[in-house]
C-alpha cells in the first residue's frame, strides 16, 4: 500500500535541495514557489490552500506611524520580514507590481521570525517590514496596532497551494490523494485536523487562474 509522508522546510533553498534528490513530490508552497521552480520542478498546480475564510493572497510592506508616507520614501532603506525569502522576481514584479525592486531599492534582513522583525521595526531597527496578508491580519489584535502604518498594499494574488512535480509517481497518485484532501475538510475529525495546521482545506483550483500572473512573472 502506498503512502504519503511530509518534510517541512522554512528556507527555499533547503527545500529544493530535498527536491533535487526526491523528484516524486506533492508539494504545499506559494505562488511565489511556483513561478520561480514550475519549469524547473515541472510543476503542475492542483489546489488552492485556504488559510482563512476571507482571503485575497495580498501583502502588506508596513512601517512605524510617523516615520514615511509611501512606497518611494521608504526606497534605499531596510526591511525585513519571512516574506522575504520569496523569489526576488516575484517579489519586484508581483507583489511590488514592478514598483519596486527588491535587490535594487532595499536592503533586504529576511528573517523567519516576522513579529521579532516588528518589534525591531517599533523600536527604530528596521525601516519597514513586509508580511503576507495572514501575518497582517494577526496584527489587528496586539496592543501596538496603531503604531503601525501601511505604505504599500499588493494587488489581489491568486493562490496556489497544493501542487507536485510531474513524474510517473506523482501521476500515479494525483487523483486520490487529491480527492481525499479536498473531501477531509467536509468531515469534523479532517476540519479540525486542517485546524491544527492553521487551514480551513484545499479547494480546486480555477482553470486559467494564474494565467495572468505567469504571464507578468515571464514578461522581458
């Protein structure tokens, strides 16, 4: 009987080092993942994670209240955050929508640990801190919400989730792992597992969804 079993990875490099070596992968990642490794990995997407109820795959480049007013002012200064482990593409031509340029404009302190980054950025150690819109939202609730400001919202993102590489295995095991995860969020003991990971469940994915964001991504 065949099986599924799961490695967690927080650094994009150690994650495609694992890949290099285990080609027969289903992976949960994001579409910053997945337009930067789809040719590379042979990607193909299979479902939308969905974190929250209300979701738009946005992110968020906040800076301490009073300090500056707009994406321009905050150019040759430094910022941090997890999102920042993204792709540098993906980050300059999707999040920033080619306002910016993250290796050019900032200097970049990534770091896996965003609210440590947040209290460096109240105390005047950081410039600005860039969070996806989860980490954003988690904000709304802590006492120093009001000490922040935002200076640049992204468009609306598509998710992607759930996706593998293309291989005779993968291909092997695509439909029924794939119906059992959309299925598992409909059953109690499967909501309150996705529950424990932080998710409501997978979604199918909208044909054509990321068309318009591969093609951004690829533009010369």
């Amino acid at each position: 009987e065949e099986s599924v079993t799961a490695r967690y990875f927080t650094r994009p490099k150690a994650a495609l080092d694992f890949l290099d070596k285990n080609r027969g992968s289903f992976i949960i990642g994001s579409l910053g993942f997945y337009l930067s490794q789809r040719r590379a990995l042979d990607l193909i997407p299979l479902a939308r994670v969905e974190l929250t109820a209300d979701t738009s795959g946005r992110y968020y480049l906040i800076v301490k209240t009073k300090t500056f007013k707009t994406l321009d002012e905050l150019k040759g200064k430094t910022i941090s955050g997890s999102a920042l482990y993204e792709d540098p593409r993906f980050l300059s031509r999707i999040v920033f929508n080619n306002r910016a340029d993250v290796d050019s404009d900032f200097t970049l302190k990534p770091t896996a640990r965003p609210l440590s980054a947040i209290r460096k950025l109240l105390k005047g150690k950081l410039d600005g801190v860039l969070l996806d819109e989860i980490q954003y939202k988690s904000l709304k609730s802590l006492p120093y919400f009001e000490d922040i400001t935002v200076v640049y919202e992204s468009p609306v993102l598509p998710e992607v989730g759930l996706m593998m590489i293309d291989t005779p295995s993968t291909i092997k095991l695509r439909e029924r792992l794939l119906e059992a995860l959309l299925s598992m969020g409909e059953s109690e003991d499967g909501a309150a597992a996705f529950k424990a990971f932080g998710l409501i469940g997978f979604k199918p994915i909208e044909p054509n969804s990321l068309n318009e964001v591969i093609l951004r991504y690829d533009a010369k």
